[in-house]
C-alpha cells in the first residue's frame, strides 16, 4: 500500500516532443526521489516506452508523475491515461511480439519487466490506463 505526497507533475501526452518532457520529469523526479542510476534507468526506460504508446496507439493523452510513500521508503508512480479504444485483451496484449502497429511489440510487456508494480485497465469512459511504480533503493541493490 502507498500514499502518494505532494501535487503531481502533469505532462500532456500531443506530439514527439512531449516524450522528452516526459523522460526528462520522470529522471529528474527520480533522481531527487533517491533512485540509484540502474533504477533511473529502468524507469525511465519504461516511462518513455508508455509515452510513445499513449501517443501511437492511444491517439495521445496524458501522464501524471508523483512521489509515492509505502513500507520500504519512497518511490515514483507514473499513470498513462490515453485517449483510445482501449484494449480488447489485456493478456494477450502483454506477450512478448504482440503488436498492433507492426513494432516489435515489447513496449507493454518490456516495461512491466523494468518496473516493481504494473497496472493496466481500461476505462469504462474509453481509453487505457497504464500505472507503474518503482521504489527508490538509493544504494543500487534493486535488481528488478
């Protein structure tokens, strides 16, 4: 369980540029939140893989970047929500090679990998959710 601190940092999710935006809040929130530079890494990583899919596959839309609070100390939450169809199946979506665009597909299941906690739902309103998080272990030790 976490409890989220401070107001979130709103990103728009219309064009190319706004995924640099995006990686360059998520790695500095991350590096004030105490997150080793594997860890960044990571997150970035799998914030910039989400962005790019919001904006392909989701027509675009928005993200929203917090400092989180739980047991084993702070860590960063960043939900994707775009402005598609949503996903007709969830399951099938997160497989390795899976693709709707003709990619690699290992946007989806590439980032759950890099990341400690990975939510997708589609809303009921339209559209898909993505929500990732990832707690700071300021001395390297976080493999996963």
């Amino acid at each position: 369980m976490s409890q989220a601190s401070a107001e979130p940092i709103r990103v728009p999710i219309r064009r190319d540029t706004d995924l640099t935006a995006v990686r360059q809040q998520v790695r500095a929130l991350a590096q004030q939140t105490g997150f080793g530079l594997v860890q960044q890494t990571k997150l970035v990583t799998a914030a910039s893989e989400l962005a790019r899919n919001t904006l392909l596959h989701g027509g675009g839309g928005s993200t929203e970047i917090r400092v989180v609070h739980g047991r084993t100390g702070q860590g960063l939450c960043v939900s994707f929500v775009d402005s598609g169809p949503g996903i007709p199946d969830v399951d099938t979506a997160l497989t390795d090679g899976y693709s709707t665009a003709g990619g690699l597909g290992m946007g989806l299941s590439g980032s759950k990998r890099l990341v400690q906690e990975f939510e997708i739902q589609n809303l009921p309103e339209g559209g898909t959710r993505v929500t990732i998080t990832s707690w700071a272990d300021p001395y390297g030790r976080g493999a996963r």
